[in-house]
C-alpha cells in the first residue's frame, strides 16, 4: 500500500533539508563548547571553509541557491525538547550531567549566526564570524551540508535502479569491511565520519550496519542525533580548535609555548577518564610531549591525528615509559583517515602494547570512491577552520605539513616558539 | 511513517504465499495449454518433480507443512478479472485474441488439481497427475515455491542488514552483468528465469533492472504476471513436454518418430512468425533436422537448449543452408544455461549470420553464487517434467546424456528410433 499521506508530505518540501538537527553534530563539538561557554565565552571567532582538493571546483557543481536554502534551514533549527532531554539526562562516558544547567539553557536558546557566503575561482568562500561557542557549531553542519550537496549534484542525473545499485555496492563496500574487521580480537571502533559523510541517511545506516556487524566491537559514534536514536555511546573528547584559539589569544611567545598545556589544564577542571585525551599534534607531537608538564602523563590516552600513525604513537609509548608510566595502561586512538588496512595495521602492532581505540570517518561513511564514473562521489579533504580569534590569525601546524594553516610568518614563529624541525609530507585524502 | 495498515496487514499473515497468480508462470505455458487444450485434451499425464543436483537434500533444508501451505495456496488460486482481461486483450507477438475464448472460460474456471507429496532418502516426491492442461500448469509454480522455501531456510537466521547486504550484492553482481551486456552491439535478451528465480520480488527485480539498464535490448520476459505489471513483451514459444508427450502416446515405432513434427504441425496450424521457433533437440537435434519435413525449413528459428550451444547453431545454420534457407534470416534462441561470458561469446560468433536472440534464465534471476556461506544460496538444478503420458512413460533424450529422462529400456527404443549416436556429456549446472 501506498501511504498517501507521507507521499503528499515529501512532494511538497520545499528543500529536503540535510541538516535537520542542531545535535547532528559531533559530541566533542558539544563538550567544547560548553568548556568554551564557561571559560571563553566573549572570544570572537571566525571560521573558514577551505577546500584542501582544489581540483573539485565546488561551486561550479553546487547551486548557490540550493546552498544559501541549507544553510538557511540550519539557522531555524533550534534544540528539541527531547534532544534537551537527551543531553541532560543521558550517561556521556560513564557520567551524567555531562552539560551544566546554564549551558543546556544557553543551548536551547541557540540560533546559529549568520554566514557569509562568496564565490572565488570556482570555490565557495563561507565564513561564520562571532561569539566562539556559537560559531563553532557551524564547523561540522557547514562540511555535511557542502558534502551532501555534492553528492547530490553527481546523483541527481542518475536512473532509479542505478541508483539502488550504487548504494547496493556502497552497501557492499561497506559490508566487506566489517567482514574484515570482525575477525580482529578486541577491536574498539567508533563512528567519527559525521562532516564527511555521503549523507545523513547513510551515515544512520553505516552505523546501523556496524552495531550489527561488530556488535561491542562497534563502541559508538561521534554523531549525537544518532547516538540517541540508536541509543549508543556518544563519542569524543577535543579537537585542534582549542589549542588554535588559545594561541591566537597568546600575548607573548611564552604565553604561546603554554597555549597548548592551558587548553588541557581547563579541561582536567572539567573532565576525567576517558575523556582526558591528548591531542597533542596541534603544533608538533614531539616538542608538545617533551616539553609537557608532570600531571598531563595521569591522562588516560592521546589521539592521533596526523603524521605516521605508530610514529606518533610509538612518541606517546616511549613518553609514558619515560615518565614511568605503564602504557598498557593507557589509551592511543586513532583518528586519521583510517580505513580497514591501516586499522588492521595498527591494531596488530599495538594491541597488547597500549590500550588501541579507532575514530573511523571519512572512509566509513563515505566510501563511494570507484562508484562512479570520474570518481565524482569520492570523498574529498575538506575542512572548516577557526581562522582567527580576536582579530588575529590562528595557526595549525600538526605533524604532516600538508595541513599546517596560517600566514606564513605566523607558522614560521609558531614552529620556532614550538620547536617544530623537518617534517614529512603526507598525502592529505580525506 | 510507518503505514499502520500495512504493518499489520503484513503481521497477520499465515503465511507469506510465494506464488500470488495463475499467470505467475512462464508465457509459453499458456501457449502450450491452449494448443493440449485443443488437440489432446483429455490426455492423463503425470509430473513430478526431479532434483537433478542430490547432494542438496531439499526434504532436510525444507519444512514439510510450509511446503504443503504454499502448494494449497497455490490450489486456492483464480484467474482474476484483471489478468483475464490482459490476456484475452493483449497483443502478445503482434497478435490480438492469441487466447481463444473457448480457452479462456475454462482458464478462468480452472483450479489447480491435487498433489501428491512424499519424503524419499532426503529427497521430496512431488507428483501431479490428471489432464494434461490442468496437470502442466503446476510445473513453474511448484519449482518456483521450492526453490524460494530453500532460499528462506537459508535466509532466516540472518540478521537485518546481512540480508540487506546480501541483496545490494545480489544487485550489484546482476548490475555488472548489465554494465557488460549493454556495450554488446544488437543484443536482444529476455528472462527465462521464473521457475528457478531466487523469489518473485526478486525476479521482478532483475526485470525492471533490465529494462532500465538494457533498454531495447531486453526484449521481454517469459513471466506474464510480470510482463503485465511492468508492461512489456510476454516471450516464449513450446517446449520439451509437447513431443515428450506426442511421442509417448505413440503406438509403434513409425509412429514414434513423426511424434516431434506431429507438434510442430499441430502448432503450424495455430501460430506464424516468431512464435514458429523449433525446438529440435528432445530427441537429438542433429536427427530432427536430417529427417524434418521440408515445411519445417520455413519456420522462422530454432532455439538451442542444451548440448554444445555454437554446435548446435552451426547445426541448423548448415541444415538452412543446406535447404536453400538464407541463415540470416532465421532466429537463432539460446536458452541453456546462459550466463554473461557465454552470451558475449555466442553473440560474437552468430550476429550476423543469423539473427541472436538470449532466453537468460537461472543465472539472471537467481545468481546468488558465492554471496552466503557454503554457498547455501547457490542455484541447482530442479526439474519438474511429464513422466508419463496415459500410463506410459515419456522420455527426453536431449543433446546431452546427463539430461535424458525415462526408463533405461525406454531411452535405448528412443535411441534407436531417432537415430542417437554417441553424445558428449556437459555439467548440468542449472
């Protein structure tokens, strides 16, 4: 039977909105944002798109209009009751009352500012500037929206049942992973491929398919909307816009060199267990662990964000031993551009060694790469960036110079302050 | 939304009826029971089922009382109103009124006559006895309901989205197979594949994937039900159980021998064109051609259903020849075993000298090879034949040795009255 009602209902969408939401975001936006509302609430941000694959020209496939009406939808999305509901009654981490009274209060206040949306040599210049709790909560429905618009644009030509058999292969793609990763003893994977997703629907059905595939293996995802509806664990910690921020605020060289450290020490106010994860890439690994205080060696684990993975987390192992800690103890997760190779890499050369924990993104939900003709579904890198905080520029070095952002003369001070030397290029895919 | 009344209309079933119509059947049996209807009405024939692949022991992979279920259902059947009208009002092969009224009222009367079911050695010992037009009609449905019985069985344990990705890799492997066939200049193909499909969705599937992904290339299919809903050509002509029947009612060895033309002149006096295809091989192709009639050589094509398929083309390439016929202006239908590579091959070696034309039947409609474990899914090859003829026994000889039927003192007469050699024997896969 045909339901009339839900037929009638889709052909009158104006838009079929992607973002639907305000909590189809990443949990560590959401833990950041109440660190920032407490402790940085005036900051004035401004967040940057930046397309790091310059050959996909985005505004020469994506309409303006069709751009201006997603971002438009997104800014009438307040927080639902039930999603209020959520935040502050569920367990975050083996906590509850994760989110503080006046942040939940703030947060069903919230409207996301407006953007600033201009088109450049083929790409989209789209801006947010204002208040950084508020402006940070574009980042991630910003990258789903140009994502999905994209995707939209390659599929819309499509026949029906090429289209059925493009998600049946991606379907498959996605099946023959968890095949893989099923046989690997103690596994613990994460869903971390919100910005970067095919689509919100797929995304859903990626984690679905997971929680039945590699059931405890499959510990959560990073996406809060579906978290609550599929009722598992929400995933995250913090991200490189704090230590960004910070450092742009630095009055000094010596107030930069601290940045880092102070990002960590308000969030050791604030969390424990296994939230007290070090990302410490932001402006090098290796000067970030030689030169960090006594008490960030207690945190459970590091997150490893760019350069050679088991470099970077052979660097934790030797720092912790060094400074008489077990390893097997702590916590490594892996968070850059991870598929089912590289998983089963690292876990066979860590497993036993350090607790290993997977942040899989952009190749889980959305590995639509060899689907079509051109490739024009594959993911692509892009990103959405504090660029500056009160006026002045922020910088990001990480250990894979290929991402580092910032004025020159900016990145040449942040690596003298920061003791960064050589490092080695890395092709950026996603 | 959810469609309440679906839902529970879906929950109240007693059972999932795998055959739903009478016309959920290949076209060429109702070709076939109209013309018994006419010449051999009151024939007592018996069929029964024959699982040719022994190492599949359906009687421990099926249940008894859902088999039994789905075969009553079957019995409950009517010709609707609906498909009355389609078949006495459509033009099928360019011909109005192909089902003549008298032929009609008694299909519209009909019900399918009992069955009769054993177990033996693991095996089912399905048999139908009665008139030949009622008793012929049950062959498709009955194959067609055990081999989705075997499929559930398989099926049930599996959980939501394993058999959501068990079916995007069914469609992906018949889509490849599309991405193959439709750079085949002049292609033309039909499904064949109702009596061994996977199930009706998903042999209604494979057509409607076709006809989007082959355009005027697929040509129809052979399943009226489908062909009516999705609107395109019905296909088919005759088969093995005409001159298997003509030649077991025959009383003497003379008699015998004109038995497979005795079909084709019964059927001469009722169709033209590309419904006059011979289908030489029940008794050996290479004696039908040397001894048929010289009316035969009009006919329009032969179609090929077992033994060396190129063999067997060149065979009736060299009898038109031979006969003073231009090959390319006969039809040339391969029907046997057919998947992707062997089109590709036979249509390279026969377009152009005659015209090609595919009847693609198990392998497109039931290629679940390689998909579950043990390939527990994979096609076999399940019969359902005339085994005898008013208290004799039938034969079929065929052009392979491993497909002949009957009593081994049965098939020595038959031998030796059409003239058999030595024959080459092939795997029957399907």
């Amino acid at each position: 039977m045909v339901d009339i009602a839900t037929r009638v209902y889709n052909h009158k969408w104006k838009i079929d909105p992607i973002v639907r939401s305000l909590i189809d975001t990443d949990f560590y936006k959401l833990l950041m944002c109440q660190s920032v509302f407490h402790n940085k609430p005036d900051t004035q941000v401004s967040f940057s798109l930046i397309n790091r694959t310059k050959t996909i020209r985005l505004a020469e496939l994506i309409d303006e209009g069709e751009l201006r009406e997603q971002l438009d939808h997104i800014r009438t999305l307040r927080l639902s009751r039930g999603e209020s509901t959520w935040l502050r009654g569920n367990m975050f981490y083996g906590k509850r009352q994760m989110f503080r009274s006046d942040f939940m209060e703030w947060f069903e206040g919230l409207q996301l500012p407006p953007y600033h949306l201009e088109k450049r040599d083929g790409q989209y210049e789209l801006t947010f500037e204002g208040a950084w709790p508020e402006v940070m909560l574009w980042e991630v429905p910003a990258l789903a929206v140009l994502m999905e618009l994209r995707g939209r644009a390659v599929l819309q030509h499509m026949g029906k049942f090429e289209l059925q058999v493009l998600y049946a292969r991606a379907m498959t793609k996605l099946w023959e992973k968890v095949e893989q990763l099923r046989g690997i003893d103690k596994l613990r994977i994460a869903d971390f491929g919100t910005r970067r997703r095919h689509s919100f629907l797929w995304q859903d059905w990626c984690v679905q398919a997971l929680m039945e595939g590699l059931g405890d293996k499959f510990v959560g995802t990073s996406n809060c909307l579906i978290a609550m509806h599929r009722e598992v664990e929400a995933i995250g910690t913090n991200a490189h816009e704090l230590p960004m921020v910070y450092a742009a605020l630095a009055d000094s060289d010596a107030e930069l060199a601290q940045a880092p450290y102070q990002v960590l020490a308000d969030w050791h106010q604030e969390h424990e267990g296994n939230l007290r994860i070090i990302l410490p890439d932001t402006y090098g690994t290796e000067g970030f662990l030689r030169n960090a205080p006594d008490w960030l060696t207690s945190w459970t684990g590091v997150r490893i964000d760019s350069g050679d993975p088991a470099e970077g987390a052979e660097m934790a192992i030797r720092w912790w031993q060094d400074r008489g800690e077990d390893p097997r103890e702590k916590l490594v997760i892996f968070s850059d551009g991870l598929d089912v190779d590289k998983i089963v890499t690292l876990q066979a050369q860590f497993q036993g060694r350090v607790k290993v924990s997977f942040g899989w993104g952009t190749l889980l939900t959305n590995d639509f790469r060899g689907l079509v003709t051109d490739d024009a579904l594959a993911p692509f890198s892009l990103v959405c960036k504090a660029v500056s905080a009160n006026g002045r520029p922020t910088v990001k070095l990480s250990d894979n110079p290929l991402k580092a952002m910032g004025p020159a003369d900016e990145i040449a001070r942040y690596k003298r302050v920061f003791g960064v030397g050589e490092q080695v290029a890395r092709e950026v895919v996603v």
